[in-house]
C-alpha cells in the first residue's frame, strides 16, 4: 500500500487575513512613531505583500528531502519573515524610494524582478510582482527575473505574461529562478516556462545563468531553446554544464545562425564538453562575443573550440580565461586569431600558455592589433624571454587601453624592456603588472614609461618587491605628472626582498630608458 506524502505546512484563508489586518494595523504605527503619514490603503497593501511573500517561503522551506518540518517550526519562520518584512514596508513609508518603487513598475519597458532580497514565488506573488507584464496592452520588452524562485504555479502565472507580451518581448534574463527549490520542483518549474518561452519563438536574448541545470534542466528547457530562430544572445553561466549538458545545448540549439554572444562559465564542461560546444560554434557564423571561462578546458578543448571559432570573421571578444590549455593549444588559438581582424578584447588569462604559447598568441593578435583595446595575459609564466614578443604586438596596437600581465615571472630585466614598449600607447588606461617579481629599477621604469600618457588611470604593482626608495621614486614621478592618484595599493608588496640598496637614480633610469627607445 502507497504512503501518502507528508502534507504541507498551510493556514486557512481566515487566518491569513486576519493576519494581514494586524500587520495593517502595526505598520500604521510604526509609520506614525515615526512622523509618517501613511493612508490605511496603502498600510494594507505592504501588509498583503509581506503575509504573501512570507507564506510562500516558510511553505517553501517546510519542505525537506525526508518530508515536512514540524508544523510550529513553520508557523515561527512565517512569523520572523513577515515581522521582518513589516519593519521593512514601515521603515520606507513615505521615503522617496519607496514613492519610486511604487510608480517605476516597468520603466521603459523592462521588468527588473531583481532588485531587493530573494523571494519564493507562488502564483499568488507571482500575479502581483508580473502585474506589469500581464496587464492588458503592456509593451514590456525585457525582463530580468533572477533572485525570484518559482514554482510551477508561478512559471503557469509567469507563461501567461509571456503570451501576454509575445508581440514585444525580446529578451528574457531567466537567471537564478529556481533556487532552493527541490529536483522535481525545479525541472517541472522549467517545463513550464520553456512551453511559454517555445511558444513565444521571437526571443533575441536568453538568459539561464545561476541556476542548477546540469543535463536535467537544458533537457527540461528543450522546447524553449529549439524554438527560438532568431536568438542572437545566450548565456549558460554558472549552470553546472557538465560534457552530457554541453552535449544537450548544442544538440538542443539548433538554430545558431543569428547567434552574436555566447556565453559560458564556472562550469564542468572538461575537454569533451568544450568540445561539444565548438560543433554548436561550427553553425554560428556571425558570433561577435564568445565567453567560456573557468571550465577546465585543456589543450584538445582549446584546439576544439578554436577551430569552432575559426567558422567566422567577425569577432569582437573572446574569453577562454582560466582553464589548463598550456602552450599545446597555442597554435590553434594563434591561428583562430587571425582570421578576427575587428577583436577589441581578448582575455586568455590563467591559461598557461608560457613564453613560446603567448608568442605565437601575439603573432595572430597582429592582425587585430590596431582595433585592439583589451588584452589579458595573466597568470602564463610570461618570463624576460617572452617581452620581446610583447614589444612587437605592443609597438602595432595604439588604441590599447587596458593591459594585464599579472602575476608572470617578468622580473626586472623583463619591466625595463617592456616600458620601451609602453610609451606608444597613448590610448593606454590601465596597466597591471601584478606579483611579477619586479624590483626597484624595473618599476621605476614602467612608471616612468607610462607617467606621461594622457589617459593613465590605474597603475598597479603590487605583490612586486620594490625598496622602499624606489616606492619613493615612483610616486614622486608620477607626483610631476599630475598623476599621483593612478598608483594602486602596495599593501601586498615585499620591499625588504630588494637587496639592491636603498637609493634609486632616478634619472639614471630615465637615460637608459631614453636610449631603449
């Protein structure tokens, strides 16, 4: 014989609102304690607000995986959260921003359900917090729902206002929608909203960032991703994409060809995932913006995904921070390079290519160069060998405004030839050179390198080991140019590991750099 599921935690109808009146009343006065005039409509209106959104939670959270919580534990949590949500309401009544709360609903078009704390959505809070996109005639173009969970009575609420605005809406931020709730729960939740996402089919923009995914929740949102011919942007960060996930996108995305941005990171995706992915890049031709960070990809995912993106020409940015591809994958990503010859930021960070990998990266960055703005090459075991590769890329990129080479091995010999490098970039904003074992006379020389660019807003050192003197020196440089501000924090940096004396010539320094150039 079945056993039948513990029930869940609820009070009747009477005793919620008979809870709502006393919460009326107790805004009331706190309000008035405060000098507050608040009318008694608007004291009920927070109050129903509170009592649902705390009913919904403590419903939520009575929930285990071995059944129910007892009943008093419950009705304890219900009561703190609407206490708490009460001296909320009442603390802003009146306040400007609880004035421009009440009137934004959704500015310009767009429904911003994440501003404030995380919420539980029931179909009841749902019907109040989407009134904007169900009300009849809403143009609403965008929403952003993340912080909201729901359930599938909120995703049936949530459909609705989908349909409702199917003629305007093009772009759905479904990030962090389902947290907290339970397996079933959050796939059935994402069913729901998928057949109102499916429906829909005009979508340009798809978020599904931030929520527990894995291969059960792309599958769960099969429908939604199958039906969207004109998708030009979709994110999957943070989802736990694992190989079989990244396999169900780029089986499930079929329709790549006006896709401009895709994004993916903090996932599980290893060489065949990343894999996977690249097949998905081999049918989008037009992509403009590809992120895949921090997703253990190694070297065969590197050569994967490069020749993934070597489909196109048209890059602008390219994120693969942050993931084991060594120097073995250089080549490949050299290559895929070259044929971009309008990137504006490429971060490969953190991907220990070393001096030969980041070499044969510079050389197909040459054909970007001059379009150029970021470039991240951090964390690569860039040594003094490496720097002449950097002088070359560095003296063809003038509109380069953002530089990383934090944490490399550069040492003092590699900062004073790289500054012969750096007083071309005269479009050059912010420079790291972060924990590189750089020492008095090398900073002195960068700094005196860059001091006089005209758009210099951050110089950071630190992690270095620079003299004390030689910290006098740089600040006093950049004190001359007006620019004492763009020196970042020292706190990390080891000033006793340059044994190299307390004095630095200052000028000496200035001469030899003038004789590199």
């Amino acid at each position: 014989m079945a056993v039948a599921a513990p029930a869940q935690w609820q009070l009747t109808a009477e005793q919620r609102a008979s809870t709502v009146r006393r919460v009326t009343d107790s805004i009331t006065n706190v309000a008035f304690s405060r000098g507050v005039s608040l009318s008694l409509e608007d004291a009920h209106r927070g109050a129903t607000a509170a009592e649902k959104t705390a009913y919904t939670t403590a419903q939520v959270e009575s929930r285990t995986t071995t059944g129910t919580r007892p009943a008093v534990e419950s009705l304890q949590a219900y009561a703190r959260k609407l206490g708490t949500l009460a001296l909320e309401y009442a603390a802003k009544a009146g306040s400007p921003e609880a004035t421009a709360t009440a009137n934004d609903g959704a500015a310009e078009g767009f429904l911003d359900l994440s501003q404030g704390e995380r919420a539980f959505m029931s179909g009841e809070t749902a019907e109040d917090a989407l009134e904007p996109l169900l009300a009849k005639g809403s143009q609403i173009t965008r929403i952003k729902l993340s912080t909201k969970s729901f359930n599938v009575e909120a995703a049936k609420v949530l459909g609705l206002g989908i349909d409702n605005v199917r003629g305007s809406l093009v772009d759905a931020d479904l990030s962090d929608i389902i947290a907290g709730r339970p397996e079933d729960e959050a796939l059935a939740a994402l069913r729901t909203i998928s057949e109102a996402v499916a429906a829909h089919g005009r979508l340009e923009g798809l978020n599904l960032s931030d929520n527990a995914l894995g291969e059960k929740g792309v599958r769960a949102f099969a429908s939604g991703l199958q039906g969207q011919a004109a998708l030009q942007r979709l994110a999957f960060q943070n989802v736990g994409a694992s190989i079989r996930a990244c396999q169900a996108i780029a089986e499930l995305v079929s329709h790549s060809q006006e896709l401009r941005q895709l994004h993916l990171a903090n996932n599980m995706s290893d060489d065949e995932g990343a894999a996977a992915i690249a097949e998905l890049l081999q049918r989008a031709p037009l992509l403009e913006d590809f992120k895949m960070v921090s997703s253990r990809v190694g070297s065969d995912g590197g050569i994967a995904l490069a020749k993934g993106l070597s489909t196109g020409t048209g890059l602008r940015r390219v994120d693969l921070s942050d993931n084991p591809m060594t120097g073995e994958a250089a080549p490949a990503l050299a290559a895929m390079l070259r044929r971009h010859p309008r990137l504006k930021a490429v971060n490969l960070g953190d991907t220990s290519l070393g001096d030969d990998g980041v070499s044969a990266v510079l050389g197909g960055l040459q054909a970007s160069a001059s379009s150029l703005q970021e470039v991240n090459l951090s964390l690569n075991e860039v040594t003094e060998e490496g720097v002449e590769a950097l002088g070359a890329f560095l003296g063809a990129a003038p509109h380069l405004q953002r530089l990383s080479l934090r944490e490399n091995e550069l040492e003092d010999g590699g900062a004073v030839q790289l500054a012969a490098s750096l007083t071309a970039l005269s479009s050059l904003q912010d420079l790291d050179l972060c924990a590189n074992q750089i020492r008095g006379k090398g900073a002195v020389a960068i700094t005196k390198a860059v001091a006089g660019l005209p758009h210099l807003r951050s110089l950071l050192l630190d992690e270095n080991e620079i003299s004390e003197s030689a910290i006098a020196a740089i600040q006093k440089i950049l004190a001359a140019e007006g620019k004492s501000a763009v020196l970042g924090s020292l706190d990390e940096n080891d000033a006793d590991a340059d044994d190299e004396g307390d004095e630095v010539e200052v000028d000496g320094i200035a001469d030899r750099l003038a004789n590199t150039l």
